[in-house]
C-alpha cells in the first residue's frame, strides 16, 4: 500500500512511533475491534489510515504484533 501511496509514508511513521511509546495516546484513537476482527485493535495513522495490531508476548514481555495497515476500507 505505501508502494503506492508514499505521501503516507511519514503519517504511518509518525503512528507507529506514537503507539510504541503511548498506545493509548488521544491522536491514535485506539480502540478494541469486534466481529470477524475480535481480539485486535486499530488505531488511526491520518484521516482515513488505520493500523491493525494485537497485544502479544514476546520473549517473556508485551509487544505489539502489526497486522495490517491500509484504508478504512482496505483493512476492515
């Protein structure tokens, strides 16, 4: 997707940087998703941007799994 679109390149960056140290921060918007895509959550990268990600562990610690990440439309 960001082959295609490498405007949104510095968006999704600016996202992920936000999640890794404030997964909660007020500009992501994060949220539990339901449906078909239960036990993820999706936070925002810009207007119509989202990322799709889970909370695992990782060698014995938190860590966030990317799933996805596209259009509203693209990923749900």
């Amino acid at each position: 997707m960001l082959r295609k679109k490498p405007n949104l390149v510095d968006d999704v960056y600016a996202a992920l940087t936000l999640l890794e140290n404030d997964v909660y921060h007020p500009s992501l918007r994060t949220h539990k998703l339901t449906g078909s895509l239960h036990g993820s959550w999706a936070c925002s990268a810009g207007y119509d941007l989202r990322i799709i990600f889970s909370f695992v562990k990782h060698e014995g610690r938190e860590a966030i799994l990317l799933e996805s990440i596209g259009t509203h439309d693209e990923v749900y």
